[in-house]
C-alpha cells in the first residue's frame, strides 16, 4: 500500500508526525505538507505564485523526511498526487490535528481540506483530529491518539474504503475512561456561537479578530458535536458534492423562466 500523509498544522507539527509512526507499518509512505501552519485555511488553493518545495525531516519520526511546500494543505495533496510522487496513492491521510473539526468547521478546516483533495482525484482519504482543551496538545495524549487513529483506520480498510471516498475522524480530548466507544455519526449543521473582539479603533478603521472561544449550539443527539462531547471517537462519511439532492427533485428538469 501507497500512502500520502498530509495535514495543516505544517511539516513540524508533532501530530503529523504521530501519525507517519502509527501507520508506518502499513506500507510505503509519502508525506506533503505545509511548510508553516495553515489552519483554517479550508480548501483553497494558491494561484498568484509558485509553490516551493523543499525537503524536510519530521520531528521525532524515526529519521523520515517528508516534502514541505509554501502553500496551503490542498496544494500539498494536490501537487505531490500530480508532480511529486512516483505512483498513485492507494490512500490519503490528514491529521493529526491539534484541534476536533466537527460540525460545519468542516468547512473550514485545512485538515479536511487535504483529505477531501485526496477523494477528489479519487482515492479514498481519511481525515483525523485530536479534540484538546486549553489550547494545549499533551504529548502523551497524542500519541494514545495515534493508537485510535490506527485502529479506526485497520477497520476502515476492513471493511475496504471506496474511491473517493472521505471520512472524517475526530478523537475526544483526554480523560478517564475516554475513549468510551467509535459511533459512526452525521455532521452537525448547528451554528457556531463565536464572536469578533474589537482590538482598536480609530480614524483609519475599526480593527476585528475572531475570538479563541466558541461553542456549538446543538440539538442533535447524534451528531459528532455531541457524541464527541460525549467522549466518543465519531466517524463520519462525507461527501465531495454538495449537492442537496431532495431539493434537486423540486425544481423541474428543464428551467423555464
């Protein structure tokens, strides 16, 4: 098996790393990733310049080096799928990222980005995040979260995983008694309850940053909001279309205006 392990936390992040370690046995491996953290970044793609490419060695992973590219977490899986490596991936791996991505910061999450761009050539990819508290990665906990990102991904492969297929795993922040189980669950469509922070004002502008803190306001009992909350692994198929296929049905075959 043909691996490419991407992530948007860059080339240096310890959960990258984490991850190259847990599935290292599983075959041949490739690793493109940002050069600098791109978190957030969602799935864009970078336009109005070259990308670099330089080779890199990952922190605490046994020696391995791995390709680190000026642009955002697409790119990396874009560029080293078209250019960069010697064959097709049998499959694409993100994370481990310092944060969960559940709900419709999906959308906005790099980490997924970089599966997603992996589905959409068509090779089943697998997206994992680390739910953590504080702000702060306990080194401990991530690697105890490799060990769950490698046996959700031993079933996954089980079962066999589809081309184009996309998934999206998240891993509960430490505690006792977590994980309390893996529920395959939907994506949560609630709003986020975030807010913007006044940092200065004056003649020039008013100046906005998006505050640390938010929250989910979510009524549904099984969601990946909630079921991570919870202390669940949750696991969630997504799709590259985003289509709303029962609107679809309401509007008539051809258009008239």
């Amino acid at each position: 098996m043909f691996i490419l392990v991407s992530n948007d936390d860059g080339i240096t992040a310890p959960g990258l790393s984490v991850l190259v370690r847990a599935v290292g046995d599983l075959g041949e491996l490739a690793v493109a990733a940002p050069d600098s953290p791109q978190s957030a970044m969602a799935h864009s793609i970078t336009l109005h310049h070259p990308l670099t490419v330089k080779r890199a060695r990952l922190a605490d992973a046994g020696g391995i080096e791995g390709m680190a590219i000026d642009g955002r977490p697409a790119d990396c899986v874009r560029l080293a799928v078209r250019n960069l490596l010697p064959a097709r991936p049998d499959v694409v791996l993100s994370g481990i990222n310092a944060g969960a991505n559940v709900g419709i910061n999906v959308f906005y999450s790099g980490t997924v980005a970089a599966a997603a761009e992996g589905a959409m050539f068509g090779i089943p990819s697998v997206a994992f995040s680390l739910a953590i508290e504080n702000g702060q990665v306990d080194p401990d906990a991530l690697i105890k979260a490799g060990e769950h990102c490698r046996a959700v991904l031993d079933v996954l492969l089980e079962r066999g995983l589809a081309p184009g297929e996309l998934v999206n795993v998240n891993i509960p922040a430490p505690g006792k008694g977590l994980p309390r189980g893996v529920r395959v669950c939907e994506q949560s469509d609630a709003e986020v309850l975030d807010r913007y922070v006044l940092e200065e004002s004056s003649p020039a502008g008013d100046r906005y940053r998006l505050g640390d803190d938010y929250d989910f306001h979510d009524p549904h009992h099984a969601s990946d909001v909630v079921l991570l909350r919870e202390g669940y692994i949750t696991v969630t198929p997504l799709r590259i279309s985003l289509t709303d296929r029962d609107k679809l049905r309401d509007f008539p075959a051809e258009w008239l205006g």
